[in-house]
C-alpha cells in the first residue's frame, strides 16, 4: 500500500515517505503504542551516550508562547543496552528506517558509540547529534565550531561502515552554513538540522528559571521559519541531503520544508502536543500534494 | 478525543469543576488516571485527574493557579476541548484488604473522590481524610458526594475553621481509624508527612511538569527506588516504597 508518490530516496536509503519523528520526541519507538509505526519513513531514536543516563533533575519542561523548552538531559540506557534491547526490539515491529541519534561529551565517546551502532545490522542511518544545548561542556562545543563539528564528521566517518553517518547541526551559530560546509567536505553523507534553539524562562512567583538547568532547548511551531530559512541555506550550499528538522506541525509544513531544500523532514513537538501528529501529516501529504499541483515528492526538493 | 463542557463551575474559593462529555468516551477511567487537556492559545496541554467519569462523561476538579486554569474557569458550557482521556496508571485497589484511608490536599481531592467511589463498590471499607487551608477552601457539594459514595469525610484546616486544627495526619491522630491500606494524592510535604505518621503500605500520586504525557519524551522523569520513571506514563501512581523521599 505504499504511495510512491511519497517515497524519496534518503543518502541511498529508500524511504516510503519522507516523515521522521525527531529525536528525543518518540522514545526509543516502541513508547508510541496508538498507531502501527510502520507508516512512519523512519524514526530518529533518543539520543544515546555511551555511558547511561538519568539527565537533569525536574523541572524539564517549560511552556513558550509557541513551543516548548526542553532540558531532558540525554536521558537514555547507553550504547549497549540501546544496541542489544531498544533496537532489535523496535525491528521486530518495524521495517523503516531506523536512525540512531548519537551524543557525545568527547572525540572518544563519539567514535566509541558509532563504532558499535555501525555494527548493528538494524540501523540504517546514524545521526550525529553536535548540537545538544543540555549538558554543560559537552555537545555545544562540537556544534558551533566548523573545526570541531568536522573532527567528529572525520573520526565518526573512519569507523562507520556501510551506512551513511548524518550530522545534526546547531543553530545557536553564527553561520551555518560554514559548518555544514566543513561537515560535508570531512565527509558527512547528510545533515539533519536544525537542532533546538537556547532559552531561557523564568517563574515570576519564584523569581528564579524555571528548568532545573536554568537554560534549555527550544522547539516547537515557533521556531519553523528559523528551520526553514537554515534548510534552505544549507541545503543551496552543500550537495549532501538533508533532513529537515524544526517546528514542523502539518503537511503544508513537509511540504514547505521539502520545498527548501529537505529530502526528508523530521517532525519532533508536535508529537508531544498531538500523539498522533505523524500518523496524520501523513495521511494528509496526497490530498494537500494533490490541491498544490505535486506529482511525486521528489520534484519538490529545494526548488524554493 | 474532541469533548464539550457541559458544565463548568465554582466548588469552593479558587476551586472549580467541570464535565466534559463526548460520546466516544466509554468511562473507562481509573482513579488516578488523568485528562491532559489542549486549551485554546497554548501549546503544551495541561494535566487534570480524573475525579469522576461514565458513560460519555468525565469530571475535573481543578484550581486556577495561572493562566492556563484561570481561562478554564471562564468556559462556557458548549466549549469544544481537545483531551487525551485516561492517561498514566491509576491506583490499584487490590492492594486494600479490609479498609484503606485517602489522604487529600487541595486538588489533591480530585482522583481521590473516583478511587474512594472504586473502593466502597469493591466493598472495602474507606475513611478520606482532607487537608485545606481554611474552610472557605472545601468545596462541600463534592464532599457530600464522596459521603454518598460511601466514604466517611474527615476534615483538617490549617486555621482550625472546620474540622481538626493542623493537617491531615492530626485528624487521623484525632479520630485513630484502623485500615490496612493507605492513597494520597496533594502537596509533596503532606504526602511525605503521611509516609512518615503510617506504617502500613500505601500509593501516592506524583506531580510534574509534563510535555508530551504520553510516555515518549522523558520530561517527567524521576529517579525512583526501581530506577527512572515517567511520571506521565509508569505513574502518576507510585507505591510509597517506590518513592526517593
Ligand atoms: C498527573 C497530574 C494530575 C493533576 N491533577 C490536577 C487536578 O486534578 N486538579 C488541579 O487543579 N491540578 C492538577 N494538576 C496540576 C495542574 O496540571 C496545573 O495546576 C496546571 O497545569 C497549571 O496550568 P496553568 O496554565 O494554570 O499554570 P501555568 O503555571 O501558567 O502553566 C505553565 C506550564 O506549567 C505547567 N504546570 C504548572 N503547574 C503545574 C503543576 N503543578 N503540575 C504540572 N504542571 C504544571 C502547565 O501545565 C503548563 O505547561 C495535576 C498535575 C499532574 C502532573
Ligand atoms: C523533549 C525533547 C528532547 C529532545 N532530545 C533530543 C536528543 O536526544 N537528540 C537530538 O539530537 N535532538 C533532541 N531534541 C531536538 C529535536 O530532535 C528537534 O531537533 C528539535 O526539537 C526541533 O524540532 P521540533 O521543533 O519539531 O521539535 C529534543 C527535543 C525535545 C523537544
Ligand atoms: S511527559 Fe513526556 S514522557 Fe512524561
């Protein structure tokens, strides 16, 4: 029953639809138990550290005027666990792509844990997340120096075989497109961006922040024309693919995304507002595709 | 699931209800299970108990205590709401023998007027004790229903204005009921007062910031005896050996 008119082809990965539940917004996949997942292109999985991790303390969550800010922490069981129970669990109920979601706090973590996932026959994209704002000292610094970002590229690229290796940028830089540049030429097969934007909200009963670590990642609705306008630089500047990623709440949005410059398009918030936000974006692509005069997905990408 | 208020008001100072019906709604909550509620101009729902459902209907017992329940308060009966119904593990009643006591502060009331309701149909025997500021606080209309559902009230205020003087654990002192089995559902110190005055095993309902209260996020996470637990999804109902005090 696939609709071919959806399916694109990801960094040699076929997918049947370019729709991706975003990082850190469906679990490990199988937390997701009111639709079957295999209407799903692919699904990004929670970011994964080497070592397990409980994250930060509560508050982790606070409210803006159009998303969220988040500052979970990288909760996660560690590379391990995740390869030898979260993966093969979530395969054997699901035939798409199954994208793991590396974090790191050094060089070393970052070529330890893709090593390993390069390994697991049932990961089909690895994800280099540079860009988490959480935790103090880590993932920030890889994502907002081109020299930084392109040393993981180059390290993880030595040790992962026979998948591609995309990494997900920050957009708390000066100037993306730089970095994404210098991912590509150490050897990035893709990019997924963009990543949550730092923020901060503070309690005017307490007087003080209201997440626990005082600052944390915002997405959501409100950050879509910054997602929007970054695909589009980047993906105009570089010849490798990229996953669209940032605020994306309906089709009109994949389309708008795919229209910038995305081959696929990651959907993160709006699954925690509606559950059943991936389900319905794609059930409605064929009749929004149909109202916009789109054949095929696929003639869209980047014409913007 | 879309809902319509059907009725929305006052129960006491700064304490509402509402019910919501759709026809789609079967009643199938348990006590402790929550409705988490899309209003209208916000983006991350927001987290009720369910005190009370049936066929077609629920019930919420809520505080205005920012901007989001102050706009809950003002809805008028005929509002379309969009509520993911029945969510978390509720109490398990099961782990009462004879007789079990709920322990309530504030909104805190709310899951414990469907469990106390559960119980005395299983024919357990159920004491709720409430704990309120002052008397102006009770909301009297939904303690005469938890009395008619068979449970015997008691009540402490902090101003001694109804019942006993101080919290809920000087009105357990003061009417010394027996019970095998202990619920609680309010304020962390008063739930944490209450695993300290009694000895006998108990539930208690936790409370967190929540974004997707579904179980795929890990923003309500907390560290338990047993490890990480989401609050939205392995809770709210934890049992009190569970619980990192
Ligand atoms: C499982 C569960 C059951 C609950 N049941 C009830 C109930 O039956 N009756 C009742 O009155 N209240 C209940 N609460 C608390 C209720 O969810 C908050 O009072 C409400 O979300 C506040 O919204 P607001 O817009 O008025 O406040 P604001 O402070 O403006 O809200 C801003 C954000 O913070 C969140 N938030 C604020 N306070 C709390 C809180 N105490 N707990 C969780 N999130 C919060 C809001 O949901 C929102 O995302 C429950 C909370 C949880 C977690
Ligand atoms: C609760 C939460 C947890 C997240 N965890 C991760 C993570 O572990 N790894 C990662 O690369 N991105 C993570 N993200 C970022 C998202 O994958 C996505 O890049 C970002 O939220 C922007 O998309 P959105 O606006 O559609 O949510 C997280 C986002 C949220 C809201
Ligand atoms: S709120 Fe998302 S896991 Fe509990």
């Amino acid at each position: 029953m696939v609709n071919e008119r959806l399916s694109v082809t990801l960094a040699g990965v076929k997918m049947d639809n370019p729709v991706v539940p975003a990082s850190g917004t469906f679990g490990f996949g199988l937390e997701m138990d009111r639709y079957d997942l295999n209407v799903l292109g692919g699904i990004s999985l929670k970011g994964t550290t080497l070592e397990p991790r409980y994250g930060n303390p509560l508050p982790r969550i606070a409210e803006t005027p159009s998303g969220l800010l988040n500052c979970v922490g990288l909760q996660n069981p560690g590379i391990d666990a995740f390869l030898a129970t979260k993966v093969p669990a979530l395969r054997k109920v699901y035939g798409g792509a199954i994208i793991a979601n590396i974090s790191g706090f050094s060089l070393e973590e970052y070529v330890k844990c893709c090593e390993r996932a390069s390994a697991c026959g049932d990961i089909d994209i690895i994800e280099v997340n540079v860009s988490c704002p959480n935790v103090h000292g880590g993932g920030m610094a890889f994502g907002t120096s081109a020299k930084a970002a392109a040393e993981v590229t180059s390290a993880v690229k030595k040790v992962v075989k026979g998948k591609p290796v995309f990494i997900k940028l920050s957009p708390n830089v000066t100037d993306i497109v730089e970095i994404a540049k210098a991912c590509e030429d150490a050897g990035a097969d893709g990019l997924t961006l963009i990543n949550t934007l730092l923020g901060m909200r503070i309690s005017l009963a307490t007087r003080k922040p209201l997440l626990s670590n005082r600052t944390g990642g915002l997405s959501g609705r409100g950050i879509f024309p910054v997602a929007v306008r970054m695909v589009w630089q980047v993906a105009h500047a570089c010849s490798i693919p990229v996953m669209g990623c940032g605020g994306v709440a309906s089709a009109q949005d994949v389309i708008e995304m795919m229209m910038a410059g995305a081959t696929a398009v990651q959907v993160g918030s709006e699954n925690l507002r509606n559950p059943l936000a991936c389900k319905e974006i794609i059930e409605s692509l064929p009749e929004e595709m149909d109202r916009l005069g789109i054949g095929s997905l696929t003639d869209i990408i980047g014409v913007a | 699931m879309i809902f319509t208020v059907t009725s929305n008001g006052q129960a006491a100072s700064g304490t509402f209800r509402m019910v919501l019906s759709s026809p789609e709604y079967h009643g199938s909550a348990r006590g402790g299970q929550f409705a988490y509620i899309l209003l209208p101009g916000y983006y991350l729902r927001r987290p009720f108990a369910i005190s009370d459902c049936g066929e077609g209907w629920l019930e919420i017992i809520y505080c205005t205590v920012g901007n989001g329940t102050r706009e809950l308060s003002g809805m008028a009966p005929g509002t379309r709401l969009d509520v993911l119904a029945d969510l978390g593990h509720g109490f398990d009643i099961r782990a009462t023998k004879d007789a079990a006591v709920l322990f309530g502060g504030g909104a805190g009331i709310a899951p414990l007027k469907l469990l106390a309701r559960e119980l005395a149909a299983a024919g357990k025997k159920v004491t709720a004790i409430f704990g309120f500021n002052r008397a102006v606080d009770i909301p009297e209309a939904i303690m005469d229903e938890i009395r008619s559902s068979g449970a015997e009230v008691l009540i402490a205020t902090m101003d001694g204005s109804a019942g006993t003087k101080g919290f809920v654990t000087d009105a357990l002192r003061e009417h010394g009921c027996s019970f095998d089995y202990w619920y609680s559902c309010g304020p962390l110190p008063m739930m944490k007062a209450v695993c300290k005055a009694v000895d006998c095993g108990g539930q208690v309902s936790m409370e967190a910031r929540m974004g997707c209260g579904t179980g795929i996020c890990y923003g309500c996470s907390i560290m338990t005896a047993k490890g990480a637990r989401r609050v939205c999804k392995d809770g709210p109902v934890f049992d009190r050996e569970d619980i990192i005090w």
